[in-house]
C-alpha cells in the first residue's frame, strides 16, 4: 500500500469514527450489545429469569427504550441482548432497580461469561411491537 493510499483510507476511517460519534450525541441513547454463555444444564432457568426482567424492566422503567434477547440457532446456550436506554442516567437507574439486582443476583451462577459491548446507533427502526 502506498503512502497516498494510507493516508485515504486513514482519513476515511476517522471520518467514520467522527460520524459515528455524532450519532451517539445527536441521539443521547445508551446502545449496548451483551453476549452471554449460560451453563447449558441452566438454560431453563436463566431463561425464565431474563423474560421476568426485561417484562419487569419495560413495564416499569420510562428511560429502558429495548431490551431484546435472542440464541444462536446452533447453541441456545449463547444469548445476545440487544439493549437501548434513553441516557445515560436511565441506564444507571436501571443498574440499580430492585429487578435487575434480582435478576443479576439469581443469575449469577448460571452465566459462564458475559461480554458487553457499547455500540453507536447508526440506523434504529422499529416496524411493529414484538
């Protein structure tokens, strides 16, 4: 790669940072992404407790936008949790609702990993409610 092609594809790339940036600001939503490995003899059970958080926590919560939590296809045991909170403040309340405690607290033994991604929302669109 030449020198001028560095510097292009350099620039791009900080072009691309600096949009994404002013994404994040413009929307003031915390975007997370959570991968999670769940013990497979558990599966049962951390199943029910996330669908009686993330219930408890759209109920109640104003600020917690989405909570959507899916498994792979291949290996049930490996969630993903896609997560949008209005701002920053929303998503430390929720990290101190009675619930979400309740959840991390019952769940902890049933989580082999927990990988937690902040993403910038580029594109958010919803047709219908789930």
């Amino acid at each position: 790669m030449n020198m001028k092609t560095l510097l292009l594809t350099l620039t791009a790339f900080f072009i691309i940072i600096i949009l994404q940036h002013k994404a994040s600001v413009q929307t003031g939503r915390v975007v997370h992404i959570a991968k999670l490995e769940i013990d497979p003899a558990q599966l049962d059970s951390y199943t029910a407790a996330l669908k009686e958080h993330i219930q408890t926590a759209i109920k109640v919560e104003p600020g917690v936008l989405t909570l959507h939590a899916v498994a792979d296809k291949n290996n049930p045991a490996h969630l993903t949790v896609f997560e949008i909170y209005a701002d920053t403040a929303a998503y430390k309340a929720h990290l101190q609702s009675p619930h979400f405690k309740k959840y991390k607290t019952g769940t902890r033994d049933m989580v082999k990993s927990l990988e937690l991604i902040d993403v910038v929302p580029l594109a958010l669109a919803t047709k219908e409610k789930l």
